[in-house]
C-alpha cells in the first residue's frame, strides 16, 4: 500500500515559479513531537539553570550571614567577658562600701550557687557569671539592690551624724553643770537639766547640728528660749538669751548662728542655760560637745 503524502505548495505573488513540499503524516507528527519536546526541554533547562543560580545565590548570602553572625559572636563573647569583669569590680566596691558602712552582711546566693560559693558582702568567693543574659541580668540586679541598701545604710549614718550634737552652741566658760546642784536663788537642793556657760553679753550662739526650729520665744524662769529638733529622738534648748535670731520652721545647721548671749528670765549674769534631751529624757550636753570642754 502506497504511503499517504500530505503536500504544501507556496506561490510567491513576485515569481511564477511555486514551491512544493510533500510530506508523510508520520513525519508531520515526528516534526511537532521534536519541536513540543525541544520547547518542553528548553523550559526545563531554563528553569533548572534559574534554580541553580538561585541556589548559589542563596549559599552566598547564608556564607555571608554565617560569617556576620560569627563576627558578632565574637564581639558578644569580648562584652560578656568585659561585663564579667566590670560585675566583679562592682561587687568587690560594695562589699568594701559594705564595710565602710558597717554592714555586716550584703548578698543573697544565686541561683544553681551553693551557699559556699554566694557572695558574702566582705570581699569573699566570687563565682564568674556564666555566659547566660538572665544570669547577667540576675548578678545586675544583686549589686543593683546592695547598692541601694548600702546606699541607704551610708545616708542613714550621715543623716544621724549631721543631727547629733557635736560642738558647743557658744564658747564661753563652764559655771554649772548637769545633775544635783543647789539653786542659787533659794539655796536649796535641786535637778539642773542643762549645763550653764558664761560668756560676754551678745555672744554668739550655734546650733550644734542640723535641725529644725520648733520653738521661740519667752519661756518661765529661761527668759527668751529656743528648741531644736534634730531627728532621732534628739532636742536641744538655749534659754536667758539676748535675742532670738530664727523662726519656728526654720531649717538650721550645725554651726549656723541662732541667737545671742543674754541674762533674761531667772537669770544672775550673761550666761547661755543649754540642754540636750534624748527621747524625751534630759542628759549631760557635755557628752555632746566635742570641741570644748
């Protein structure tokens, strides 16, 4: 049987001549199937070549990245060991701040530490910090929170030191003292609550720490008086004075000039009647003066 032939025949407008193709079916189909195939090839070599410089692409970028991150690791490993030793530096400044403040104790264990290996507060075994941000954060915390209450602790000693009595309210000399005595005007035995110190008419008178004024004016047998309440249980008085130099509410320090030498009320002579109270209680002022006496 003779093979079926297909025919194209192509006549161009500018020449007579034709051009003729003849063709079997199986060929035709052959011809498609190749150009099909080539085309699907073509697609996937694309794609393929696409997704392998996409892959590199993608292997220069995560080497790039692993050599940043290994460069930061680096810089992270220098600051902890850097934080590591200024935490240490810090905790050995509070335990000395500690002492100075007379604080016998100032840690707490932490955590995974044994008590051997907790901070003391006097300069004892140091554990190095491991290189974990919630145990850096934790070790922040303790000398965060010593500090404060070595902090305090300091304030509290200044703030008391400033408020207790240290210096003579005037300079003059010593006539009466604390304790029994005989009354001068009547002669009979009594209870002086202060110390009596003569000094010259308008001499000076300072408070002998700081305080705050809670009283001025005449008082029976002390003429024109003066309180200050220096905090912690602490009150002084000044009495036969000359004159009065500050208000009720005025805050005053030590050394600061309040009034001046007189002889009012129950008085025989220029002189400064001076009293300390403790808690309510009258004690010997001249435990209280340091520079004089």
């Amino acid at each position: 049987m003779a093979r079926r032939l297909n025919t194209i025949i192509i006549v161009p407008h500018s020449k007579a001549k034709f051009v003729k193709f003849s063709f079997s079916t199986r060929a035709a189909i052959a011809a498609v199937t190749a150009v099909v195939l080539g085309v699907i090839l073509s697609i996937v070599a694309i794609v393929y070549t696409g997704s392998a410089v996409s892959r590199k692409a993608e292997a220069k970028r995560l080497r790039a990245e692993n050599r940043e991150l290994q460069k930061v690791n680096e810089e992270l490993k220098t600051t902890v060991t850097d934080i590591q030793g200024r935490l240490e530096e810090f905790e050995r400044r509070t335990s000395s701040l500690a002492l100075a403040a007379g604080m016998s104790d100032a840690g707490e264990t932490l955590p995974g530490e044994s008590e051997s290996e907790a901070h003391t507060g006097r300069g004892g075994p140091y554990k190095r910090v491991p290189e974990k941000p919630e145990e850096l954060r934790f070790q922040e915390q303790w000398i965060a929170k010593n500090l404060d209450a070595v902090e305090r602790q300091l304030n509290a000693r200044g703030g008391r030191l400033a408020a207790t009595p240290s210096i003579a309210p005037v300079i003059g000399v010593l006539t009466d003292g604390f304790g029994r005595r005989r009354d001068p005007f009547t002669g009979r035995p009594a209870y002086h609550r202060g110390i009596d110190i003569s000094a010259r008419r308008g001499t000076p008178v300072m408070a002998p720490a700081d305080g705050v004024v809670t009283f001025t004016g005449r008082q029976r047998g002390f003429g024109r008086e003066i309180r200050i309440s220096h905090g912690f249980g602490v009150v002084t008085v000044y009495g036969h004075l000359s004159s009065i130099g500050v208000a009720p509410g005025d805050r005053v320090h030590r050394g600061d000039v309040i009034g001046r030498v007189g002889s009012t009320g129950r008085s025989t002579g220029p002189h400064l009647h001076y009293e300390v109270h403790v808690d309510g209680a009258a004690v010997n002022p001249l435990y209280y003066i340091l520079n004089a006496y």
